[in-house]
C-alpha cells in the first residue's frame, strides 16, 4: 500500500506505461451500494487519501451531494493496486446513480474503458442499472459485476448458502441477459460474465469484505464459510481475510481492459474519422508520440485556476505550454497552462500526460463538454455525447 507523497510519485510512474492502467467506472442504481464500495476501495487501496483528499468521504465532496445525499460530480481519483506482484493504476470516475443525472453517467462512460456494475443482492437489476449498463455498452466499455449486501441476504431474508448461491446465481443470469439483449456481439466474444472465471465478485461494501471464485481458491474462504461468518456476526474476519478493495480491484486489474487493448475497439465506435489518418492511426495505437486526441468529459471551476476541463487522451502526450486546437472553435490555440489529474477534489500537477489517461488541464479557454482537442489545426470531432435514457429518448448534452 502506498500513500500521501510517496504514492503520488508512483501514479506519475504508472501513468506513463499504458498496459499498467485501468480506466474504470463503477455504475449502479440508486441506494445499491455504489458510493459505500467507491469510499471503501479509496481506503482500502494505495490512495491518495488524507494527505491530500482531508478525511471527508472524498467521492461525495460536493457540499449540494453531501445535502441532498446523492452523489452528483463526476470526480475522478487514482489508486494504485498490487496485482502478482506488479503495480496498476486504477483511475476510477465516480458515476451518478441518479437517473436524473445520467448526462453525467454518459460522459464518464466516455473516458473509461471498463466498468464495475454494482446490484444489490437484495433488489436485484432495477431500472437504472439497465440504463447504466446499456449506456456502457454502447460505449464498448467492458462489464464486470459486482453483488453488494450479501451480508443482507443472509441476516435479514435468512436464507441458506444453497438458496444464498441460487439467489446470486440468477443476477449473474439477469445481467447476461441484459448484456446479450445490449451488445451480442461482445456477449459472444467474451464479455459474457462468468463467476468460475472471475467476473464476478460478491461482497458486502459496508462490512468491506469480499469474494470471487479465483479469490476463494486462493485464500480458502468459500461461501460455507461466508455464510458462516455472516450469521455469526464476525464480519470483521471476512473483512481481514477477504478484504473488499483486493478482491474488486484483482477483478478490475485482471479483467477490465487497458487503453492498448480498449481503443481500437472504442474508437471505431466514438469516432467516424478516416482511420488511415495520422490521428486516426495513432488512436487506434494509443500512440504517445502521435498529433493530440482528446475528449473534454467535464469541466470544474478552481477558484484559483479558473475553468479545469477534464477528458479522456486518446493520441499524443500533453505538457504545459502546448498550443491546441478546439474542434469547432475559432482556429486560434489554446495554450496549456497546468497538466494534473484529477483526484477527489484536489487536482496535482504532473509534467506529462501521456496516451490512455484521464487528464485534467487548464487553459483551454474554448472547451466544453464534448469538445475534441487537437494538436491538428483539424481533425474529425468524437461523436457527440448521448444520453439514452427509458425507453427511446434520446438526449445530447
Ligand atoms: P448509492 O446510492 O449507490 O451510492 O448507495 P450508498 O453507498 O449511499 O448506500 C445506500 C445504503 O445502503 C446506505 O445506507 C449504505 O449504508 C447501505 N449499504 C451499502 N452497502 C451495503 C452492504 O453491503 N450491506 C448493507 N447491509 N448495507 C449496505
């Protein structure tokens, strides 16, 4: 586990090296568990987390969320996760689980490559979380589940580890489902879940712990056991010896995609250019070295730095003082003024930003929501941004 400092210079390591990053969402309906799992993942990770974020349950910074008890931004944080022994950068957009919201679900869908679906063991697939998983499939963005509250299945409606493993079996069925109905295509060639292989972790986010078959096997905590430890109240066991963060994150880092393998897929469907043009080709190569790609998915106000646009860089590297061009905009450049991430509420500075990260600039005066930035005076712009929501609506934001 690394923090404060020491962890901060390993993100800038990490973020170099494409193949060691992770760009995840996690989406859920409302109440099923999602900003309980994001706080526990923080804590449970190698995080920038006191240091930098102050105590406060960091996802939820936003003093209207915090009043009205939902979560609204869309803010972005890095954890580093060890996995066989090698380091990964996991950079987690936060998601909206607000239907009203899903303007903002629909553009973090746009900057990750993979997403954790939350459902509540209890509940089952609600609404929202067909809109959620709809919205990440449309985008090519890879689904591993996570089932939350098992802790309730086996306290409050007492049913046996039989019934307990029917019950998780037949939400496993309803997602692959909802994923064959949504995307065949990719159903079919492999992004079918499957909790013998790893694609499925079930948990208790308020208890913080957590198990997946590949984890059971290793650590010899099976689901008599679980169920066992549940009934008997010892949830502080599961936690020590089958701790939430390890078991989701080994999830994240084993199965989710890398940018080198996500943006060929991705970028055939988010953006209609000619692929045989340098930006096109770079794109598809998550090429550093190639003319600046990115998408704008968000943009805060920094009291002290002004308008902070955050986006997904698809091509190309960014450092301060590098002239760029907005799509749609007047031909004139932008000039960078900071290059950081983005975590929690506090952004750091970086030198570099390279090809398959989320970056968070400033100076890009002609930016919005939506807007492709170039090195290219012009490039064909990404798709525009659309929300699907119930049942054909359909709305750009
Ligand atoms: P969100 O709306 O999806 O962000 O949901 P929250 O994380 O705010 O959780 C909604 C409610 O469910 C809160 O009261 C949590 O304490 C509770 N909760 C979350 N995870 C679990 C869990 O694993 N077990 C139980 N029993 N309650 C949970």
């Amino acid at each position: 586990m690394v923090r404060g400092k020491k962890s901060i210079e390993r993100v800038t390591e990490l973020m170099k090296d494409p193949k060691h990053i992770r760009n995840i969402g996690i989406v859920a309906h409302i109440d099923h568990g999602k900003t309980t799992l994001s706080d526990n993942l923080l804590s449970g990770a190698g995080i920038i987390s006191e240091e930098l974020a102050g105590k406060q349950l960091f996802m939820d910074s936003d003093e209207e969320e915090q009043a009205r008890g939902i979560t609204i931004d869309a803010s972005n944080v890095s954890m580093v996760h060890e996995y066989e022994g090698v380091d990964y950068l996991v950079n987690m957009i936060d998601t909206p689980g607000h239907v009203d919201f899903g303007g903002d679900v629909t553009r973090a869908m746009r900057a990750v490559d993979g997403a954790v679906v939350l459902v509540d063991a209890v509940e089952g697939t609600m609404p929202q979380t067909e809109t959620v998983l709809r919205q990440a499939l449309k985008e090519q963005v890879r689904p591993v589940l996570f089932i939350n509250k098992v802790d309730r299945l086996i306290n409050e409606l007492k049913v046996d580890d039989t019934e307990m493993q029917i019950r998780l079996g037949k939400v496993i069925d309803k997602v692959n489902k909802l994923i064959k109905g949504m995307n065949e295509e990719a159903y079919n060639n492999g992004w079918k879940l499957d909790a013998s292989k790893g694609t499925v972790a079930f948990g208790s986010a308020l208890y913080n712990w957590a198990v997946s078959v590949p984890f059971m096997q290793k650590s010899g905590i099976s689901f008599k056991v679980v169920y066992e430890k549940c009934r008997a109240g010892d949830m502080k066991y599961l936690a020590k010896n089958s701790p939430l963060s390890e078991v989701v994150l080994d999830m994240v880092v084993r199965h989710l995609p890398n940018p080198l393998e996500a943006q060929p897929r991705r970028v055939n469907v988010i953006w209609h250019g000619d692929k045989e043009t340098k930006e096109g080709k770079s794109m598809l190569a998550c090429d550093p070295k190639g003319p600046v790609a990115m998408m704008v998915t968000d943009i805060s106000f920094d009291p002290h730095a002004g308008e902070v646009a955050t986006g997904r860089l698809f091509s190309g590297s960014l450092k301060r003082g590098d002239g760029l061009y907005v799509m749609g905009a007047a031909k004139k450049e932008n000039r960078l003024q900071q290059v950081g991430i983005f975590m929690g509420p506090k952004r750091v500075e970086v030198e570099e930003i390279v090809a398959g990260n989320i970056a968070a600039v400033t100076g890009l005066k002609d930016a919005i929501v939506g807007s492709t930035i170039s090195s290219l005076m012009e490039m064909t712009p990404f798709e525009s941004l659309k929300h699907y929501s119930e049942p054909v609506m359909t709305v750009a934001v």
